[in-house]
C-alpha cells in the first residue's frame, strides 16, 4: 500500500511539473511576443537571455516529465492488470509484461479514457453479472466529475500531444527511408522542356541562374538497409526524372553557364536496353518511341557519344538519360551511360502523372511522316532579321540562287559524311556549289544543322553559341538562302539544314595602291610613243623587227590591262578573277619588257 501511495505521489509530481513547465513555456513565449501580437525580437524580453533560459529549460524539464509519468503510468497499468497466475509464472511472464508495457506506451491515450471514463469496470461487472443499465449509473457526483474531467483531461492534452508524437515519429520515419519529398531546385536552361519550362534570360548563363520550378523528389537510393541489404525502396525505371552529379557533368556546367552543377534528366534506357537513335526517333530494344514529354516529334538526333544509327546497350549498373528537349540538352548522347551511384534523387514516372504532364503534348503520331517537322523558312528569315535589327545589322534578303547552292551543298554533306565546310572529303565547297547555281558575290559563309527544325527553335539553338550568333549577325551579308536536304546517311535515313549568305563588300583600296597603279599607266603611255617611232628607222627596225614588235606588244598589252584595273580600283570595285590574274602577270612582263629595251638601246638606229 505504501509503495503505491509513493508510486502515485511520484506520478502527481511530474504531472503538475509537466502542466508548470507547459504553462512557463507558454507565458514566456507569449511574454517575448507581446502576448502573441509581434514577434520575439520586438521585445526587450524576447530578445534577452532569461527568455531563452526560461524557454529552454520549461521545454525541456517538461519533455523529461511527460515521459517519465507516461512511462510510470504504464508500468502501473501493467501490474496492475497482472492476475495471481501470472505472478507465480515470473519467468514466462516477463516478455508478456515487456509486450503489454509497449501496448500501453504505444495506445496510452486510448487505455487511460478506457480506464477513467468507467468502461473497465463496466466490462468486468459485465463479466460477472451480465449487463444491466444500473451498470452506467455512476456512484456519486464525485465519480461524474473525476470521470468527466479526466476524460477531457486526456482528450484535450494528453491525446493531441501523443497524435502529435505518432505525426512526427511518421514523418522521421518517411524522411530516414527517403520518402520525404526534398525540393530541388530547376534553372531555366531548357533542357527539360516542355516538362520544365525554359527561363526567360537572354544568355544561357542568365537562364541558368533562374529557378523556373521546385518539385519535391525523392532521395536515391531510399529504403531500408538490412544486413547489406535494401528494402521498401524506390526501383529505377524508364521514364523517372532523376537528379545525378559527376566529373563530367561538373565540367560541361562549368563551362557553359559559369559554375559547376548537376543534371535533371530522363531515364530513357535501363541496364540490359539497347538504345538507337534513327531518323529523329528512339528505338529501345528495336522498338520506335513514342514519347508525349518531349518536346517534338523527330527530334532526338545523335551526338559524339552516340550518334545517328548506332546501337548501344545499356551496361550493368547504369542508365541513359536525356533531356526532354532533345536538341537542347548534353546528356548521355554526348558523355555516355550514367552510372546508378552518381544519381541522388528520383521523381517516379507515376508522381510526374497529373502534375508535371500538363505540357507534355499528344504522341499519337510521332512514328508518322507527316509528325516531321518543316521550317517555314519565311518566318525563320523575319525572327533572324528581328535579331539584327536588336543588333542594329542591316536585313538580309532571300535569295534563291543561295538556296539553289545550299541544296547542291547539303546533298553532297550526306552522300560523303562530309559536313566541313573546306569539303576535305568530297572536295565540293561553297564556292563550286554557288557557281554552279549561277551565283557570285564577295563575301559568303555556310551554316548547317543536323535534324528536324521549326523556325523559333532553330533560330533558339543557333544563338545559344556564341561562334554562330556572331556569323548570323555579320555586317557583311545582305543575302541568304535556306534548303532542307533528305537522305541517307551512312546507310541512315536523317536531313541537314543548310543555309547560305553572302554579301557584296566594297574593296576600298588604299590611296598608295591606286597612285602607283596610275603612275605606272602615266609612265607607260609616255614612253610608248618613243618606242612606236623606231619603226621610222627603216634598215635598224628590219634587223630588229622581232624584239621591237614584242616590246610595243607588251606594252600595249599592259596599258590595256592597266587601264581596266585602274578603272576599277577608282570606281571601288573588285577586281575580277582574270584581272587578278593579269596583276600576277604584269611583274613578268615588266620584266621582259625590260630586258628588250635594253637590248634595243644597245642598237645604232639609222
């Protein structure tokens, strides 16, 4: 009797010090708040040290309290509810006493309303006597109110408090086995697009730096681990947006946008998948895609690590990823398969489902001919000329004779495999194709691209690079033309876009180039007329009729010439090739001239 006077004495103690330290947390908080009307560092008190002695020992010394009487309440219980058989067996009571104690640790709240409000009992007289109404009749008011007020007393504190404890406890749990979502950030870089869409900055670095969404991924791996083993975890599937970091990845982002960073991309094939990428289309196993996430139809095209027809399988422990936006985004088509380890957060296909699908577009007929994509060439001119205008470069004309050229060029690029633009291997340059289409101006330079494009995203991809923004935007051009080119590849079917420019730019030739030109002429319209008398001497000219006549033919020759390039070279015009051709020339007849003036002078003219 006397131990259960001392158990109950300790089990009033720190329930009154858990209500004091509930009711000293409470105060001090709403003290340092002005009683909840600001904030703590609004008040001289909330911003001391007594508050955050006072705060910090209330919730602490009230946490020690709540689970010293909650565990001392369930020991109570379970003796309590030990029957004499039960207390004789000690040994095979023990582990039965261990599960009850849990049992009431784990439904405290539930068994102290079954006790207080007088159900027990009920159950035990119920038990003994069968049940009878005179049962619910309490005893006296004393056992209304006890009964009453405990009830709420549980229901009101104690049981919020233990909801609260399986909430957190829930939700600890969740987030140690990686099924929290974590919010990860996306920039604006549009490799992820439609599904993430692209930032609004002007450079790519810009674009990187801004967040266009945040959703809530998983953690990779999540699960379990148990005796090296891993359960209850997320498996990699096609289709999963993943998260992964490596040396590679670090590099390209370093060099793209300023700062080293991850990846999110798609998984597209897991270990064991073949992957070919075939007239813009993804055939897994020999399979064609039809993939509603990207961002066209026909529009997955190779890279240097996995280019146009190839067949690649996936290795063990790795996947390969791709940008939904498959001609903006480096991934595996360029560095290769992504080993498992290097990823670090997941977001499964079915939680992508109803959230993140309402960009993606209707895949019914990507694997028809008439899902290809055509650039409407009129509309392509019209957004290069607005990007000249910003750039405040004159507009550029189409020309037909340059698409003309641009179409002899790219037919040639896919019979030879040859896409330099020096023609190393098929030896057919810009030059011969502009000729052969009847074309011909002072400046002129080529661009290409491999794959299906509309006008917006083919202008969109060739400024990303700074090398072909600067081209598009040469002062120099005034003309361009534009041709889609079909075929085989390789044995490959695929299509190269090829546009040509060109531009007429004025020779300006310097003042001292024009001045000897025409000092040259002057000396030797002077002198012709000296060397045209010796015919005069009749017996002299017939000894020398040969040298004479060649030396008046050459300069004859050369006025005649120099009077054309000086012509020009006054007008501001290029020269031609023939009158270049003649400028090569000239030194060598200058010279012969020389020689036989020489030997003629050496004569006794008579």
């Amino acid at each position: 009797m006397v131990k259960k006077e001392k158990s109950s004495a300790f089990i009033r103690f720190f329930i009154v010090l858990w209500l004091l330290c509930i009711v000293a947390f409470t105060g001090s908080i709403g003290f340092a708040t002005n009683w909840f009307k600001g904030t703590v560092q609004d008040t001289p008190f909330g911003n001391s040290t007594p508050f955050l002695i006072i705060m910090l020992t209330s919730m602490g010394l009230g946490i020690i309290a709540f689970c010293i009487f909650v565990l001392m309440i369930s020991i109570k219980l379970v003796k309590g509810d030990k029957s004499k058989k039960e207390i004789r067996n000690k040994k095979s009571n023990f582990f039965g006493s261990i599960f009850k104690l849990i049992f009431n640790l784990a439904f405290f709240p539930l068994i102290l309303i079954y006790r207080s409000s007088g159900l027990k009992e009920l159950k035990e007289r119920t038990k003994v006597e069968r049940f009878k109404l005179s049962f619910l009749k309490p005893k006296n008011i004393k056992q209304i109110i006890t009964r009453i007020f405990s009830s709420l007393a549980v229901i009101g504190i104690i049981l919020p408090v233990w909801v609260l404890g399986y909430f957190l406890v829930f939700e600890l749990t969740k987030d140690g086995l990686g099924y929290s979502p974590e919010i990860i950030t996306v920039s604006g870089t549009g490799s992820m697009s439609p599904t993430f869409p692209k930032g609004q900055g002007k450079t790519p670095e810009e674009q990187s730096k801004e967040i266009v969404d945040s959703p809530g991924m998983f953690r990779y791996p999540n699960g379990l681990v148990l005796f090296g083993n891993r359960y209850f975890n997320h498996e990699l599937s096609r289709g999963d947006i993943v998260v992964l970091l490596n040396d590679k990845t670090k590099e390209l982002t370093e060099k793209l946008y300023g700062r080293p960073s991850g990846w999110v991309k798609r998984v597209v094939g897991m270990p064991g998948d073949t992957i070919e990428l075939k007239n813009g289309i993804v055939y897994l196993n020999d399979q064609p895609q039809k993939e509603p996430y990207t961002a066209q139809a026909h529009s997955t095209f190779g890279e240097s690590y996995l280019k146009e027809c190839q067949k690649v399988t996936v290795p063990d422990d790795s996947v390969f990823v791709m940008g939904d936006n498959r001609k903006g985004s480096g991934d595996s088509r360029e560095i290769g398969f992504i080993n498992i380890n290097d990823i670090n957060h997941v977001l499964p296909l079915e939680k992508q489902k109803g959230v993140l699908d309402k960009n993606w577009r209707d895949a019914s007929l990507d694997l028809e001919e008439s899902s290809k994509i055509k650039i409407d060439k009129q509309k392509y001119l019209d957004l290069l000329n607005e990007k000249r205008a910003e750039a405040k470069v004159k507009a550029l004309k189409y020309q037909p004779k340059l698409e003309d050229s641009a179409s002899r060029r790219g037919e040639v690029m896919l019979e030879f495999d040859d896409f330099s633009y020096e023609a190393t291997r098929s030896g057919y340059p810009m030059t011969k194709a502009m000729r052969d289409a009847k074309y011909s101006n002072t400046t002129y330079g080529e661009a290409l691209n491999i794959g299906y494009y509309e006008a917006e995203e083919l202008i969109e991809n060739q400024f990303e690079f700074p090398d072909t923004k600067k081209f598009l935007l040469d002062k120099n051009y005034q003309e361009v033309g534009i041709s889609e080119v079909e075929g085989m590849l390789n044995g490959c079917p695929s299509q190269v876009i090829v546009l040509h420019f060109a531009g007429y730019v004025p020779p300006n030739y310097s003042k001292e180039v024009v001045d000897s030109w025409v000092a040259s002429l002057n000396r030797l319209k002077e002198i012709r007329p000296s060397w045209e008398n010796i015919r005069s001497y009749s017996s002299t000219y017939e000894n020398n009729k040969k040298d004479a006549d060649r030396l008046i033919e050459i300069m004859n020759i050369r006025i005649g010439r120099m009077e054309k390039i000086v012509s020009k070279m006054q007008s501001n015009q290029w020269l031609s090739a023939e009158e270049n051709r003649w400028i090569d020339e000239d030194q060598a007849l200058y010279n012969e001239q020389e020689v036989i003036a020489k030997r003629l002078n050496d004569q006794t003219w008579r």
